[in-house]
C-alpha cells in the first residue's frame, strides 16, 4: 500500500511540474506577442489635441450621412 501512494506522490509530483514549466513557455510567448501589438499601438497613437496625418471620408449609402476618420488613429 505505501508503494502505491509514493508511485501516485512521484507521479503528480512530475505532472505537476510539467505543468508549470508548459505554463511558464506560454507566458513568455504572450509577452512576446503583447510587446508587438504595443509597438504597433503605439505607431498608430495620436495624443488628444493633435491631427493625424490623412482622412478618410466614408459615405453612409442612402442616409446621405458622411463618415470621417483620422489615419492612424481611426478616430472619429
């Protein structure tokens, strides 16, 4: 009976620590991913008060309404 429950103790012992070392992998891929979509947010980003470099006007079909956004920032 105590083999038995060493076996089980080595067993989760293990699974637990592949576990955590999987766990730890994907976090540095997320980091990774994250720090690119911060790079690109942050080429895109116009601080309040100044202009973007173009516009985009956009019509609104049959409404007659007209869209306009600012490149990059896709502000309205």
């Amino acid at each position: 009976m105590v083999l038995k429950k060493n076996k089980f103790l080595w067993v989760l012992v293990l699974s637990l620590s592949v576990g955590l070392i999987l766990l730890s992998a994907c976090k540095r891929e997320a980091r990774k991913v994250r720090s690119e979509i911060e790079e690109a947010a942050l080429k895109c980003y116009v601080p309040p008060g100044e202009m973007d470099e173009y516009y985009l006007f956009m019509s609104g079909g049959h409404s007659g309404q007209i869209y306009v956004y600012g490149v990059p920032s896709m502000r309205h």
